[in-house]
C-alpha cells in the first residue's frame, strides 16, 4: 500500500473538499482518501499496481484544483 500526500492550491469551501474526495475515491485502487482544508491536502491510501499519485494528480488538476506539491510513501 502507498500513501500520496498532495499539497493542493484553489480550495475555498467546503464542497469543494467533497468534490475532490469523491472523484479521487472513485479512481480504481484507492482505499481512502481525505482532504484536509485547513492544510490545502488530499491524502490518499492507493495500490501502487493499479494507480499512482500523478493519476490522482490528473484527477484533482481536472477538477479545476492546483496540485503545487506531492510526497509519496511506502506503508509497512
């Protein structure tokens, strides 16, 4: 299992936060996802063998957000 941490510019509400979730956990191979506002972060378990942090990149920079920063790391 691997966990993307994407620093994420242009969220001002809310809802915006839902819409973000939602569309990354529809992507095949996430576990879970929460964004977390006051951080400007989306945090996602996903399935390195399915998925990968620069396609829930794309998922997120579609949705009209700025992702300006990502980590990736390995879960034990």
């Amino acid at each position: 299992m691997t966990m993307a941490i994407l620093k994420l510019d242009g969220l001002t509400c809310p809802s915006c936060m839902q819409k973000i979730e939602h569309a990354v956990a529809g992507v095949d191979g996430v576990q879970a996802v929460k964004v977390l506002f006051n951080a400007a972060k989306l945090k996602a378990k996903f399935d390195p063998h399915v998925t990968s942090a620069d396609a829930l990149s794309t998922v997120v920079s579609k949705l009209g957000y700025t992702v300006v920063g990502s980590k990736v790391k390995e879960l034990a």
